[in-house]
C-alpha cells in the first residue's frame, strides 16, 4: 500500500496525514483507498530532491522563501534578540511541515489545515509568521497572493490565559520561601515595574546622580518611553544597598549570586551573573514546592512576570497616578519622528516609591526547603 494508508484489524482503511498526523477514514474498499492516498502523497509529501531540483527551475518552494525572507529582510525589521529566536523557531517549523511545496500553489486549505494541528497562542503566533513571510514572498515575486492571510484567526477568548494574577499574599508567601538573591529579584520588580529581562541587565554604573538608567529591551526599538531615567527614592536605595551587601561583592549587576560551583561562560560577563530564564524558572521552582499553588494546573501558576502587574496595582492603591505608572513601565511608546536626532536619546524621568514594608505578608506555615 502507498505511504501513509493503513489498514486495521476489521479491514477499514484510514489515511494518516503526513502534517498534522490526524487520521482520516477510507472505507472499505482497497482499491479506493489506495487511490485516494496516492493523490494525497502527491499534494502533501514532501518531494524528492529529484523532483524538487527540476521543480526549482520554474518554481520557488516556501523554504526557499524562508531563507530568502532570513537573508534578506529579517535584520531589516528590528526584532529584539529573543523575539528573533523565537520567529525563526516558528520559520523551521514551517519548513519541515510545509517548505516542500511551491510557495504560489499552497492554498488557503492547506494553510488551515496545518494551523488546526497547533493550538491556542501556537495558532495565533504561527499564523501571524505565516501572513508575514506570504506578505514577503508576494512582494519579491515569489507569489500571486497571500493564503495565510484568508484563514480565520482564532477567537480572543478560546486564547484567553488561564494564568492566575499574582495576589499580594501569594507573592509574601512565595518570597518568605526564596532565597536572599531571589527575594531581592522579586522586591526590585515589585518596586521598578521592570521586566525580567531588564532587570538581570541592571548594573551598578546604570546609577548616576541618584537616578537609574534602565533602557527597556522589549521597547527600545519604538521610542523614547524606552529610555527609563528613575529617580531612587527611599525604597529603591534600600534594595541597592542590599544588593552592594551581598556576595559576589565584584559582580558589577545589581542582581547577582554566588554560584556553587564557578564556571566561566562567554554569555556572562561575571560568575554571578543571573539569566532572566534562570531568574524565572528558579522562581518557578520555589513557587511549585508551595502547598498553596499545589491544586493549581501549570497554566494557571502566576510567574514571575506577574509581579510586574501586582505591582502596577499596588502603587495605584496607594495614591500613585495612572500616568506615573505608565511611565515607569514604559507602556506608552512612540516613533521618533525626526531621522537626524535617531542617535540622541531622550531619558523619560520618572519615581519608583512604592513603599514596601509592610506590604506583602509572609506566612511561615507556607514555608519549605527548595
């Protein structure tokens, strides 16, 4: 039998297709099947090198798109580090399920059919990839029109996250059950409104004349919000000076650790270092040994982004305006408009003065060895 057609132990046949893996029902006749399938091959596997060398004389598949689009517009569109690393593990996706096939042929089916195997924000965020390589090839040529862009984006509450908010209580409970580095970390958040990201890139030089300059990675690209110049009230200066007090005292970043063993890396610039995916998963890890999170799904578990928003809220309970926390965290942004002061940045000033004792409640019943 041809590639991909089975048949089971009461004689009906069922078709596997080769991208999203479902199974699909042929009958009972072996002839139908049969032919049926070999049609089905011919639309959806993946071609010879043979046939896909004659192929690429008249044609371009969508991997040569992709590698096109990576070669020539990709550092074009400014991503961030981490979003290009992500766009790019969706582009190899899209290779080894779809790049066989002749980028002007794919139709808006074969599209629809290959993002109904992927789920949720998976959906969301290949599709949008999809539309935007289409966009490119339609534009060198490549293609006649963009089949991505005609199939259905998925509903915004069949998407809706069931992470849980992080309660004021959980985050007391949570930090009274970290360690100092980690308890830091989460203060410094709580306080600063900074990303994960950001935060582990804060160093010591960052502070001059009181102030600490943050420049905010996800923003940077989109203007002058991006460029934070906060003014060190009292709260930030007593978790500077935590930080100064704590091991590695030659760590030049502001969050720092000492490792058990000490290891050079050439991504870090110090042993103590920290990552901003080691900061959340070890915030994961003390969050997940708690009892209170234990009925919680992994999806629903607050992270340590969560903090960011907790305490967003927390300084407008206290009086803090709508405006004061849009500008330390760097919500409103906005192109700069004149191409000759590109290079000039303007340092948007804002507090940080959220007031942390006493904030959080710590819960002792809660704590546990991580």
């Amino acid at each position: 039998m041809p590639d991909n057609l089975y048949q089971d132990g009461k004689g009906y046949y069922r078709y596997r297709h080769p991208i999203t893996h479902k199974y699909h029902a042929m009958g009972i006749h072996k002839n139908r099947a049969i032919s049926a399938a070999k049609k089905l091959n011919l639309l959806l596997v993946q071609h010879t090198d043979l046939v896909q060398a004659v192929l690429s004389y008249s044609a371009e598949s969508l991997g040569d798109c992709i590698k096109r689009y990576q070669d020539e517009r990709q550092q074009q569109t400014g991503l961030a580090a981490s979003t290009l690393k992500l766009e790019n593990y969706r582009l190899n996706r899209i290779t080894q399920d779809l790049g066989h096939l002749i980028a002007d042929d794919i139709t808006v089916r074969q599209c629809s059919n290959w993002l109904d195997s992927l789920q949720g924000d998976a959906y969301t965020k290949h599709r949008g990839t999809l539309i935007k390589l289409f966009a490119f090839a339609v534009a060198k040529g490549l293609a006649t029109r963009n089949p991505a862009k005609e199939t259905l984006p998925v509903a915004a509450d069949s998407i809706r996250k069931k992470r849980r908010p992080l309660s004021l209580e959980q985050f007391g409970i949570i930090r009274s059950a970290a360690p100092d580095w980690l308890q830091l970390a989460m203060d410094l958040a709580l306080v600063t409104l900074q990303r994960r990201g950001d935060l582990v890139n804060l160093q010591y030089s960052s502070i001059k004349d009181g102030q600490l300059y943050v420049v905010q990675s996800k923003t940077e690209k989109h203007g002058e919000r991006a460029y934070l110049r906060i003014t060190i009230g009292n709260s930030l200066a007593k978790l500077i000076d935590r930080s100064r007090e704590m091991k590695p005292t030659s760590c030049p970043f502001i969050l720092h650790r000492l490792p058990e063993k000490v290891t050079k890396a050439a991504s870090r610039q110090h042993h103590g270092q920290i990552t901003g995916d080691y900061l959340g998963k070890q915030f994961a890890k003390v969050r997940d040994s708690l009892d209170t999170f234990a009925k919680m799904t992994s999806e629903e578990r607050p992270t340590f982004h969560e903090i960011r928003g907790l305490g967003g809220a927390e300084y407008l309970r206290q009086g803090f305006s709508k405006e004061y926390v849009n500008l330390l965290m760097g919500h409103t942004t906005q192109r700069m408009t004149d191409d000759y002061t590109g290079q000039h940045i303007n340092w948007t000033e804002c507090d940080a003065d959220l007031v942390l004792k006493p904030l959080y409640i710590e819960n002792e019943k809660e704590r546990k060895v991580v």
